[in-house]
C-alpha cells in the first residue's frame, strides 16, 4: 500500500496559470522521480460550472465544483490554489485560510496595503502552509546567483538594473482583458513589476527607498480605452545601500519574456535573461589582472537544467530549458514544503512585502516629481 502523504489540490481559475499549475502537478514525477507524496488536482472551479465540468474532463482535474464555496468545503480538498484575477486574491485567500486549507496564491499578492498587512497575520495565524508564485526564483540561473551572492562572491552590493519588458501594450488591435484594467487589479506593476521586485529581494535584500514613474503611452487603443499603467519605472535604495532601476514594461516592442537583470558589486558582478536561461554570466574581479588582460572577464555559467537533485536527472542536466520548468520546481518545492508541514519561501508575507514596495513606488509618482523649469538663456 502506498503510504505516502496525499496532497489534493483545489484549483480556482483556469487560464493560463491554472493550466501551467495543473502541468506542473500533474508532470512533477517525470523532473523528480519517486515523489516523497503523491499530488492530484482533486478540483476545480471556475466562473462557469459548465466550463469547469468540460475542463475537469479534458485536462484530468477530478471533480468541478459549482463555485468557491463549494470548492473550499470539500474535505477531499487540503491545498487551495490561487489563479484568478488580482482583485479576487484577497478573498480567496482569506475564505480558503478560515476553511482551513493550505493556500498557493498567484503574484501579485493583493491589490490594497489593507489587504496584504491582514493575509500576513492570517498566514501567521492560521498554522498553514502558504505560498506566492514567484516562479523566477526557480530558474537554475538564479538559484546559482543566490549562491554566489550568499556566498559573499559578489561582495558588497553596490547597484542594480533589473527590467522585464513585453510588447503586448504596443498592439493597438490587441482585445483588452482585466490585465489592462486597474479596477481588477490591472497594470504593469503588479503584473511584472511583482516579479522583479521580490527577485531583486530575494537576491540582494530588503528595500529602503523607492521612487517611480508611471506611463500610458497608449490610453486609447483601436477600440478600447486603458486606465492601468503599461510602463512602470522605479529608481530604488535597498537597505545595505545599493542603488538601482527596476523597470517594468509592456511597451517594450520587439520584446517577448524579456527579464534582464544585472547586479554590480565590490568583488564581482552577474548578469542574467530569462529569455536565455541556460546561462549565469559572473565576473569575478578577484581574478588577477595584467596589463593584457590577466584573467579577468566574464564567465558564462551553465545552469539550464542544472537544478538541486532529484530534479537534476529529467531532462538532462545539459539539456535546454524553458519558462515551464520553474513553474514545475516552484510547484514542487511548495508541495514539499506542504507535505513536510513547513513554512514555504516565497511566502504570503513575501508577497506582502512586495506588495509595500509597489504601493509606496505608487504613491510616490502621484506626490510626483521636480518639473523641470528651463532657464532662459
Ligand atoms: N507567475 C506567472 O508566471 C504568471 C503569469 C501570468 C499570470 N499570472 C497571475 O496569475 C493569475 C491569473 O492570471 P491568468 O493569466 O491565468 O488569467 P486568465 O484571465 O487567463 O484566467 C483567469 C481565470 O480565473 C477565472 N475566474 C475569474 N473570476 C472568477 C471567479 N469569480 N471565480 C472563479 N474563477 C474565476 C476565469 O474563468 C479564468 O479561468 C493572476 O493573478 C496573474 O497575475 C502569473
């Protein structure tokens, strides 16, 4: 008999993100092998019942459920996982908490300070295991970097640039949706402004200072109108004194998945694109150094499918990887994390956190800038 821990999912939303969790439950044992427990999406529920029953049956997601209520009641149900729009997140997270589930939520947290300062304490309270989906913090490249860095590699931080960039605001055809919408939470900022953001954390630490600026460079598209920021740009000071540019950006054209990032410090420097995630780029100047070039210079680090073991072995190590497959490690480290019965990184509070920063980057641009007044000559 198998005595491995059963771990059920209940789904709520199936877009895009609910099909990337549902493959990821549903492919862990092909990237790790034997699983220390077994993992099933037991249901689902959408904003239609009909389409939930049609999606339960084509992608093996168990039962649907009429609505959310039902879907939290269930007792064949102990995980409840977080793909809706970004204004639902607050009460979903709090009704699936109170029914007693653990709670995987997609970035951004929440929309409202109100909103992320209740879900830390409910999460503290609640004796669950809870996590955000920061899946950029499961690339192979990035968990190298956090090594380098922990391991004092790069030194003191001294500055930063991260960016993502996409084009998607710059198709003026392209049929709006909630993301273009700030009453359902919409905008750049918290779209891809939440990722870089809790990566700049996780990677270099705690902020202390933001500035931002946001821009609509297209509020009338062909036929619709947008009122959520397309382009957000934030100059900030972290905590240990390092000084950079996050830059979150849907008016990027010729832009696909474009997260950049480049983190400069006293003894070394790295340097990363999600758009070529088999390599870490790091410059080590303890290298030595001569007048023709000494050793000095960057390194291009394999990682691709390097990832910790057992997740190592499939597909191999040496093969390329893609988006995907750090949405499979996130999904797999939460799951441990679940069945082990221990707190989870990235974790509500995480998002909380972020939650703060792009808040205060908000609230900064409306108190605005200096206007430049031109002297005459
Ligand atoms: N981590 C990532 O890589 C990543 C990428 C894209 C989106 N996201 C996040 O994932 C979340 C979902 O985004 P998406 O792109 O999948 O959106 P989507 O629009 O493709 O899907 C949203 C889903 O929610 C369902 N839904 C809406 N209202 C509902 C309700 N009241 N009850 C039940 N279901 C409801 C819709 O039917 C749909 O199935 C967002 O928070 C977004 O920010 C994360």
């Amino acid at each position: 008999m198998d005595e491995r821990r059963q771990l059920r999912i209940g789904m709520v939303g199936f877009g895009s993100m609910g099909r990337t969790h549902a493959y990821a439950v549903n492919n862990l044992a092909y990237f790790y092998g034997t699983l220390p427990f077994r993992a099933s999406v037991a249901g689902v529920c959408t904003t239609s019942y009909e389409r939930s029953v049609a999606l339960a049956e084509e992608y093996g997601l168990g039962t649907a459920a009429h609505d959310f209520d039902e879907l939290i009641a269930r007792e064949d149900i102990d995980i409840i996982d977080i793909c809706t729009p970004n204004t639902l997140h607050f009460d979903m997270i709090c009704r699936a908490l109170d029914a007693g589930k653990h709670v995987l939520c997609e970035k951004p947290l929440c929309v409202t300070a109100e909103e992320a300062a209740i879900i830390a304490r409910k999460e503290r309270e609640s004796g669950r295991t809870c996590g955000m989906v920061f899946n950029n913090r499961f690339m192979a490249p990035i968990l190298r970097a956090k090594q380098l860095i922990d391991e004092g590699r790069l030194g003191r931080i001294l500055s930063f640039r991260i960016s993502y960039d996409h084009n998607t605001s710059t198709f003026a055809e392209k049929a709006p949706g909630w993301k273009q919408t700030a009453e359902f939470g919409g905008g750049v900022l918290f779209d891809l402004g939440s990722h870089i953001i809790d990566l700049l954390r996780y990677l270099c630490g705690d902020f202390d200072f933001v500035q931002g600026q946001e821009q609509i460079a297209f509020d009338r598209h062909a036929d619709w109108q947008t009122d959520a920021d397309e382009a957000f740009y934030i100059t900030a000071r972290l905590k240990n004194g390092a000084c950079g540019t996050i830059v979150a950006n849907k008016l990027a054209t010729g832009a696909s998945d474009d997260l950049s990032l480049v983190i400069f410090g006293e003894r070394g420097s790295i340097r990363y694109e999600l758009m070529e995630p088999e390599w870490l780029y790091f410059y080590d100047n303890d290298r030595p150094s001569s007048p023709i070039g000494g050793e000095r210079g960057f390194t291009r680090i394999e990682c691709g499918g390097r990832f910790p073991a057992p997740g190592d072995t499939f597909p191999s190590p040496k093969a390329s990887v893609g988006w995907l497959r750090c949405h499979v490690g996130s999904m797999y480290e939460f799951l441990s994390a679940v069945a082990e019965e221990r707190a989870f990184s990235p974790s509500l509070a995480d998002g909380a956190y972020v939650q703060s920063v792009m808040l205060a980057a908000r609230e900064s641009d409306r108190r605005g800038g200096v206007r430049i007044e031109v002297v005459a000559p």
